[in-house]
C-alpha cells in the first residue's frame, strides 16, 4: 500500500495568507481542512481547502474514518 499523501504546509501556509489569514494561519479554534480529502486524490489547492471549526474538522475525519474513507 502506498504511504498515505502528506499535506503541504507551505502551500496551506500561502492560500490561507492569500484569504487574508494572519500569517497564513487558521484563528484560535479553527483548522484548514481538504474538502476532497488527499487519500481520495484531493490537493493542496486555494479551492479544496477550508477553514472550518476545530471541532467541526474532529467530526468530519471521524465520520470519514467510519467510513473506511480515510
Ligand atoms: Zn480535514
């Protein structure tokens, strides 16, 4: 099995910036998540990328996990 795709930090890093985040980074409680996740080919793109709630993020990955998606 190949080795699951690692994001990217500094492509994550620059689009937040380009959205206007301080320093590229996600505010206190929020974390950037793959819309399309990468073990389903998704990319470190301005479009697949969200910022979205920590605990919102937690549950979106736990119900992919449930999923055998990720
Ligand atoms: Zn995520």
């Amino acid at each position: 099995m190949a080795r699951k795709r690692q994001a990217d930090p500094a492509k994550i890093n620059k689009i937040l910036k380009d959205r206007g985040y301080k320093n590229g980074e996600p505010p206190r409680g929020y974390e950037a998540h793959h819309i399309k996740s990468l073990a389903e080919g998704g990319k470190d793109t301005y479009r697949n990328i969200r910022v979205i709630k920590t605990a919102k993020h937690r549950q979106i990955h736990k119900n992919r996990r449930k999923r055998g998606e990720e």
